[in-house]
C-alpha cells in the first residue's frame, strides 16, 4: 500500500520529535541538577524543558491519533460503503497548516448517489502537490468518494486515489 501524506499525521510526528528533543535536554539538565545539588538554575531548566516537552508530546500525540482515525475511517468505509466517482467543484486552501512551504487545502466535490441526487462533500486537509498528477484541463479532479450505507453524512473522500481505476456501469458526471 502507498505511503499517503497526511498533513495532521506529519504535523503529529514533526511535534512529537521536538517534544522528544525537549525531554532528552530535559533529562540531562535533570541529571546535571542532580550531580550539582546546590544549584537552582538546573532545577528551573529541568522544569521548564520538562513541561515543554510534555505539551509538545501531548499535541503530536493528539494530531497523530486524529490522523490514524481518519486513515482507518477511510479504510472500514472502503471495505464496507459504497463507492462513487466525484468530480471537483472548489479546492478551499487552509491558510492556518503550512508544511514545508506546501499549502494544504480540502477539496469540494460533488456526485451523484444511486437515487440520481447530486451530493456535495468536503475532503479532509490534504497537500496540494500529492494531487497534481491528477488535474485535467479543467483544472479540476476526479476523487472516490465511499458513503456508508447506513449513514450518508458518513463519508470519506479519498483525493490519493485516481478515479480511472473504477469501472463504473453510468457516468453520473455528464
């Protein structure tokens, strides 16, 4: 299976490296206080590096288990909803998550369920460039959409996906 770049996941793992950083100085500034009991300093380094490791571990721990539930969201409705072509209609950039100089944006689509409705979803925050390939002259994109059976607002738009690869009895795009 393809590696698939999740923003939140890359944030979570970015965050939970530097909280790591934090508690390695934090420990050695801890054994240092330590070895050098009469020195306050250490002790106020210790505690400032420790609790700032503890909010950084918190918040890549956090964004890491969010990303790890929409992957296995998108996963069980794969195995057991039911799959759509959706075309494109706006990609909406997220002005608040840059990674590495690479927008990261939700995409609108829109698709038509098996009762001829025209339904219109909003994908989770992905980065631009893993859907380039993708693009066709109008600048748009095709994704697979997979709805739950029971639940139509359960759903998951899957943009690392090209939609060439479903055979589809009717075109519902036209």
């Amino acid at each position: 299976m393809k590696v698939k770049k999740n923003p939140q996941q890359l944030v979570g793992i970015i965050a939970l490296v530097l909280g790591s950083c934090f508690l390695a100085v934090a420990i050695t500034v801890f054994i240092l206080w330590i070895r050098l009991t009469d020195n306050f300093v250490f002790s106020v380094l210790s505690m400032v590096f420790g609790i700032n490791a503890a909010v950084w571990l918190i918040l890549g721990a956090c964004f890491y288990l969010y990303a790890k539930g929409v992957i296995a969201k998108g996963e069980r409705l794969k195995y057991e909803g039911i799959c759509y072509v959706a075309e494109s209609v706006r990609i909406r950039p997220n002005y608040l998550m840059r990674i590495g100089g690479f927008a990261t944006v939700s995409a609108e689509c829109i698709y038509r369920n098996t009762e001829g409705k025209t339904c219109l979803v909003m994908s989770k925050s992905f980065l631009l460039d893993c859907i380039y390939p993708h693009f066709n002259s109008k600048n748009s994109f095709s994704a697979n959409i997979y709805v739950s059976r029971s639940n139509p607002r359960d759903y998951f738009v899957d943009v690392y996906s090209t939609a060439e690869n479903i055979q589809v009895d009717y075109d519902y795009r036209k």
